[in-house]
C-alpha cells in the first residue's frame, strides 16, 4: 500500500513540481513536433476530471486540448465508430486528452445496452488494429484506467449531489454506476484482455485516493516521455498506484473486484 497521508511530502509542493516537468516535457513536445494522446477511462467518479485539470493547469492552452465528447449524434451513429474520434487525434506539437474515449463502447455502451452485440463485439476485434496505425503513425499513445472501489464510487456520487457546483457531473448513467456495479466489472476486465497489447497498454490506476492518483499518473507519464532536464527522482512513480495490467491483478486485490 502507499504512504499515508501523514507521510507524505505536501501534496501541492509536490504537483507544483511536476508541474513545472510537465511545462518541461511540451517544450520538448513543441521543439520536436511530437504527438501525444492520452486516453484516461474508469468508472463513474473515478477522478478523471480532476487529474486532467491538473495536468493542463499549467500548459499552452494552444498545444494542448482536451476531448470529452457527448452523445453521439444521428450522423455518428451512421459513420464509422472510430470517426468521431479520429477527427480529435493530435497534430505535430500538440498533447490531446481523451476524458472518456472510444472504450465507451467497452464499457457503458455495453452494459447499458446502448450498441448492438455486433458492434460491441466489431469493436473488440478492430481496436488493437485501430491504435496499432495510430502508433505506427508516431502518435505516442497513453491509456489510463482510474479504478475505485464500490463504497468510495458511493461516497463519491452522494459528493455530488449534495455540492451545488458540481450539479453538472450528475447524470442517469451515475445513478445507474451501483447497480451495475458487477456489470461493468465484467465488462472492464474483458476490454483489458482483448485490449492490453503491447502498442497501447493499458496502465492502471488505484484512485480511491485522488491525491495519490493525480500525482502518481503524472510520474508516470513524465517517466515515461523523453526530455531536457528531467528530474528523474521526482518523476519515479509509485508501483502500487499505477501499474500495467496483469489479469493476476483481477484477483489479488490491486484491481477492485
């Protein structure tokens, strides 16, 4: 298990200096013309808003975008699923964060039934393939998947119903998160076995602590990208937050059931 709270370094000295890497890391990304997409998925309240909030707090709003795309219109449902998405993936020099990806079709759109079997089951076999060319074309691509235990998904959704400004997080699919709690853990641990390979791995994260999670990924993603004058001390990740996926995983406790 990680530190507690007690233990640790201050949380906000700590972000400030990797921060400052990550100001590091997209002056490298503009100098060099790279491509980074970074896809961050998990459950309801699993804290993606808050972690990409702080990884672009600091950066060139004009290199770096954030995509959180709504339901689908008429036309999307009649195009290619992969489509909508594709018009979003980052140009040279620019860093993309998908809040919510393609892998909704692997996880809500198949347990709240909102795609056929056929697509779900399109989907699994020509994802690998799709992220393979986006590798192949120099996109550095990243997936994180937030996970959270059931009984802090529950305090976290009744967080949200009791605080006046974050109304706007509430919606039916939160409501339905508990009840189909096992549901979407089925539907999650086959996407990391069909969809774990080694051009697009996925990295888990245990994010019942937001702090822990929020500072962790951004090691993660900072140790992991090349650039000038990087602190690698400060940017070494904490093992037992973040991880690549093992299936023994599924059953030793990191991931929760």
């Amino acid at each position: 298990m990680g530190k507690k709270k007690s233990e640790r370094p201050n949380y906000k000295d700590v972000l400030r200096q990797l921060q400052v890497e990550l100001v590091k890391l997209q002056s490298h990304i503009i100098k060099h013309g790279d491509k980074i997409l970074i896809l961050f998925e998990g459950r309801d309240a699993g804290g993606k808003d808050g972690t990409i909030k702080r990884i672009i707090q600091h950066l060139s709003p004009r290199e770096t975008r954030v995509v959180a795309l709504g339901k689908p219109s008429d036309r999307d449902l009649g195009s290619w699923y992969f489509q909508r998405y594709t018009e979003h993936l980052p140009a040279a020099q620019e860093m993309v964060l998908f809040n919510r990806s393609w892998y909704n079709r692997a996880g809500v759109e198949r347990v709240m039934g909102f795609c056929s079997d056929a697509d779900y089951h399109e989907f699994i076999e020509t994802v690998a393939h799709y992220e393979q060319l986006l590798v192949r074309s120099g996109i550095k691509l990243f997936k994180y998947y937030l996970d959270i235990s059931k009984e802090e998904q529950k305090k976290r959704l009744k967080a949200r119903l009791d605080d006046p400004l974050k109304q706007w997080k509430i919606s039916p699919i939160d409501k339905a998160a508990q009840k189909h709690w096992r549901q979407y853990s089925e539907a999650r641990n086959i996407m990391f076995a069909r969809t774990h390979h080694l051009s697009a791995p996925w990295t888990v994260v245990r994010a019942d602590d937001k702090q822990a999670a929020r500072v962790n990924i951004i090691k993660d993603l900072l140790s992991r990208l090349d650039y000038k004058g990087r602190d690698e001390e400060l940017i070494l990740p904490d093992g037992n937050v973040v991880f690549n996926y093992e299936e023994s995983y599924l059953h030793n406790g990191m991931i929760a059931p």
